[in-house]
C-alpha cells in the first residue's frame, strides 16, 4: 500500500505539470502548433509528389526543375520578406505566407504541363518564405536571451515530429482513396488550419514579442530586458547595430553548409541505397530515423546550448554530420547504413539549437526577421548549388557527391571558426 502513494502523487501532479508547461510556453505555443501542423502536411507531399509529377507526364530532368523552384525562390523571397516583416508587421507575413501555401499546394490538381507546375512550385516557395522569416523573428525576440538555445530546439522538435508523422498519414491516406492527388489537398489543408491556428492564438503586437518566455528560474536578466524578460526599446550596449557582424557571418557560412549536405541528400540518397541494395522500405525507414533523434534531443540540446554557450555543439553536430557523409561510402550493406543515419541524427539535433541562437545573439535589435531571412537564403543557396552538382557528381561515381558535402562541411565551419572567433562560445546572458 505504502508503495503506492508516491506513484498516485506522481498522477496527481501530472495536471500541475502540464498546467506549468502550457504557462511557459504560451508566448511561443501558436508557432509550435503551426509548425507541427505545416509539417505533417508537407511531409505527406515527400512520398508521392514524384509519382504524381511523374505519372502525368513529366521525365525526371524536369521534375528536378520543378522541384528546385520551391528553393530557388526562397532563395530570393526570404530576405525580403524578412526586411519587410520587420518594418512593418510580422503577423500577416505568418498568417498570409500560410493561406498563400495552402492555395498553391492544391492548385497542381487543377492544371498539367512543366511550365505550370514549375510557377505552382515557385509560388509555394515564396508563400513559405514570407511565414519563416517573421515566425524564425519572432522566437529570437520573445525567448529571454538565455532560452533562446532551448526555444529554437521545441521549434525544431514540432517540424521534425510534423515530418514523421506527415510521411505515414500521406500514404496511409492515398492507399485508402486509391488516388495520391488526395494527399494534396491535405497538405493544403494543413497548412490552411496552421494559418488559422496562427490568427486565433498569436498576439496582435505588430512587430516583436507580445508575451516573452520567462528566464530561467535564478538567472539574472542582462541589461535591456524588463522584469517580464521583454526585449527593451534600446539594445543592449554588446548587441550587434549591423546585419554584417561576426556572428552572423559565421551562422551564416555553417548553415551554407549544412543545406549543401541537405541538398545532396535530396537529390542521390534514395539512389544511393537503391545502389546497394535497400528497397523502399529501407529507404523510408531512415527518412523518420534521421528525423526522430531531432525530435526527442532539440530542446534537451537547446537547453545545454543555453547553459554553456553550445560551441562545442555548434560545431561538434556538423562535424559529426561530415563524418557520416564518409562513413556511408564505406558500407557495403545498406543496413549499416541506419546506425550511421541515427549519428547523423544526433549531430543536427544538438547542432541546430546551437546554430539558431548564435543567429539571434547576431541580429540587431528590431531587425531579427530580416537577419533570419539573410541567413535562410543562404542555406537556400547552398541546397540549390549542391541539388544541381550532386547529380553530375554521381554519375561519375556514386560517392563522389557524399565527399564533395563533406569537404564543403568542413570548409564551413573553419570559415567559420576563423570568423566568429571566441564570440561564437559565450554564454548568452553575457552576449546579450
């Protein structure tokens, strides 16, 4: 009986618990709900976008230009967006880009030909990069300075776990209809529900934070922020007065770097284990792998991120994500493969935390959007120019394009490294 009383106390609390949660996440929560949903409904694209593309007449040359629009016009679209979001208001940028996705999505069921589908791709690609920017804006200035490591990580964790789920309910839903245009619509829908999710729950302040996310208990606010942990109206006397500083610089050149292996990945890693054997369970398998230590380990990773200022993660989790990029050119069984991706994993889930927060230590005060988009186009630059050579490189030989990425990654972070120098390392309150 006696044993029994610690485990009804523990049940009893539970609704404490998730009561206390739901308080300290409050400010940020509308963003994480329109990021899990927007993620399960692009997620659901990735399996049977091909096919459908495919099935209604489009080769594969075209349909990797099809594919590359949605980037290439991120590419222009985010620093833009970002510019105006801060200038103006960051709300309709997120509801509007949302609305926007969701019409453009369902549009390729209505229309046929390369050339349409090329606009319908290149319009979702900027609808998204008129929401990422002022969502990406808006965490960096409503998280108090030493919780940034840590929101970014829930941030990361809702698109990872949209991404897992968004795979299953695609298929799952196109073999119950017998149609894959049907995953279309839901994508469309997803992304139309996060928009409204957004207009319902997100504060109406029209450019930072509405409601921060408190510090951590014990730890006293730098200077420039109020009691509440809310960004004051002047910077503090550290913080950066340009977009070209060091730090942004050097976040700048590690996520080039990072979307050239992202861009790599796109276009051979199916081919690749179809090379060496694997079938498409296999193949499916180590998509939801790769994604499942973000989910569970990004706010764990935010919070050490926070705590130390995450120098060692910040280069240890793409350091570890070039090494894996080798070790795959080694295995000759595609099972080997999955504890590799599971490393890989990791190095993006406590890499990517750390990369966040060093880009919002790098944003000037009032200009987080526009720094965002800044260096959301330059991952975009770098998924683009490596979606375009990984091809010809494996055509001469299937792990030539895993070194090229590897190489790439480690050109990154010493640039890196070179530039943001000690700044990278310090802790947050003190770089506030």
């Amino acid at each position: 009986m006696p044993s029994s009383i610690p485990a009804a106390r523990r049940l009893t609390a539970l609704p404490a618990r998730v009561s206390d949660w739901l308080v300290r996440w409050r400010p940020i929560l509308p963003i994480l709900i329109a990021e899990l949903v927007l993620w399960i409904g692009f997620g659901s694209l990735l399996p049977v976008m091909p096919l459908y593309f495919t099935d209604r007449g489009i080769d594969v040359a075209t349909f990797g230009v099809i594919a590359a629009a949605w980037p290439a016009a991120r590419l222009v679209g985010e620093p833009v967006f970002g510019w105006l979001a801060d200038r103006t208001s960051r709300r309709p940028f997120m509801i509007g880009g949302l609305l926007a996705a969701g019409i453009v999505t369902a549009l390729p069921l209505f229309v046929s030909g390369a050339p349409a589908f090329i606009l319908l791709r290149a319009l979702a690609g900027l609808a998204t990069a008129a929401y990422d920017p002022s969502a990406r804006g808006y965490l960096a200035d409503t998280a108090a300075p030493d919780r940034r490591g840590e929101v970014f990580g829930v941030f990361g964790a809702a698109a990872m776990g949209g991404l897992l789920l968004g795979p299953a309910v695609g298929g799952v839903g196109a073999a119950i209809v017998g149609d894959v245009s049907i995953v279309f619509v839901f994508a469309a829908v997803s992304a139309v529900v996060a928009a409204v999710a957004l207009a319902v729950l997100l504060p109406t302040s029209a450019r930072g934070p509405h409601q921060p996310v408190p510090p951590s208990p014990g730890v006293e606010l730098p200077p420039g922020l109020g009691p509440s942990g809310r960004v004051a109206d002047e910077a503090p006397p550290t913080a950066p007065r340009r977009l070209l500083n060091r730090l942004l610089l050097a976040a700048i050149l590690i996520n080039f770097g990072t979307f050239f292996a992202a861009g790599t990945y796109e276009v051979v890693w199916s081919l690749y284990l179809s090379h060496l054997g694997a079938g498409l369970d296999l193949i499916g398998l180590t998509f939801a792998l790769f994604a499942l230590p973000i989910l569970l380990l990004s706010p764990f990773a935010g919070r050490l991120v926070d705590r130390g200022g995450g120098l060692l993660l910040l280069f240890g989790g793409p350091f570890a994500a070039g090494v894996c990029g080798i070790l795959y050119t080694l295995v000759a069984d595609p099972v080997w493969t999955v504890p590799i991706i599971l490393v890989e994993g990791l190095g993006f889930a406590f890499g990517g935390p750390a990369l966040y927060a060093v880009v919002a230590r790098g944003s000037p005060q009032g200009r987080a959007s526009t720094a965002q988009g800044i260096f959301g186009a330059a991952g975009t630059l770098g998924f683009i120019i490596a979606s375009l050579a990984a091809g010809v490189l494996f055509r001469e030989s299937v792990v030539f394009p895993f070194y090229t990425f590897s190489a790439v990654m480690a050109l990154s972070l010493v640039a890196a490294l070179i530039i943001g120098g000690r700044q990278l390392g310090a802790r947050p309150s003190a770089a506030a």
